[in-house]
C-alpha cells in the first residue's frame, strides 16, 4: 500500500463501531493498526483514513468539544468504481442514508463530469459521499449552463 499524500485522521466515539461501518459496510480494510492506542489506519483501494478514539490512552489533538454530529461542515468524497455494492451493505445492515443516491453532473474548467453519488454519515456523523464517474452519454447528461 502507498499512502496518501493527505489522509485525514477522524476522532470516533467508539473505535469498534467505527470499524464496523467503515469496514464491514463500505469496504476499507485495515491497512495497520495499533489497538493498545484505539488507532486504525483504513484503506480502499487508495482513499485512506485514520480513525482514533477519542478518549484513547494517547494524546489527542481536541480544539473544542467533542459533540455529535463530529465534523460538522465536511464531508468526504471517495471515488469508487461502482456505489451499488455499498448501497446494498447499508441497505442490508438498515443503515440510513444522509442523501439518497443521485446522478449529477458538475463543470470542470470547459467541460463537465458526471458523477453517481450518495452521502451516508459514520456512527460519529461524519458525512462520506461516495461517487463513481459516469460516461459522457448516461441518461443523466444534462446541459452544461444546468451543472454546478
């Protein structure tokens, strides 16, 4: 595994539960991890993010108080080839999504792309929005004075 250049590293409530949703519903894998320190370092096929106990034996950086939802004003895109297997882990597990899966299309410099996208929150409430790249000629192409 190569890392990331920026990796995020996110303060939980509770690692466990953590690891199970970003784990065991949407697919990363722990790359390493160090238990004795609540830590887990995640990977899905190279989106990275580390995940921390916030009440954990070793320091933390805190600039405020912890209260949920955490990461207020942030969400996480990650690029992945399809959304559908997500969607069926989530769906099987009951999990709620934050914002149901959608086809859009965005401007980028002359052009645009389009994206299949849905936004889900973690135990903690921080917001992940998982996207995979559409063709040009999807059925969601709208004009371009119409994308964001």
């Amino acid at each position: 595994m190569q890392r990331a250049l920026l990796v995020p590293e996110l303060l939980v409530a509770d690692l466990a539960a953590s690891l199970r949703f970003w784990c065991g519903l949407c697919g990363f894998r722990i790359a390493y991890d160090r238990p004795e320190d609540r830590f887990a370092y995640l990977d899905r096929d190279g989106a990275q993010v580390m995940l921390e106990e916030a009440a954990g034996p070793e320091r933390r950086w805190l600039t405020g108080a912890m209260e949920k939802p955490f990461g207020r004003g942030i969400n996480f895109q990650i690029t992945v080839a399809q959304v559908d297997p997500i969607l069926a882990k989530l769906e099987a597990a009951g999990w709620p999504l934050y914002l149901d899966v959608e086809e859009t299309w965005y401007r980028v410099d002359d052009g645009e792309i389009g994206v299949r996208q849905f936004l889900v929150q973690d135990p903690d409430g921080y917001l992940l929005r998982f996207s995979q790249a559409l063709q040009a000629d999807s059925p969601a192409t709208q004009p371009l004075d119409q994308a964001h």
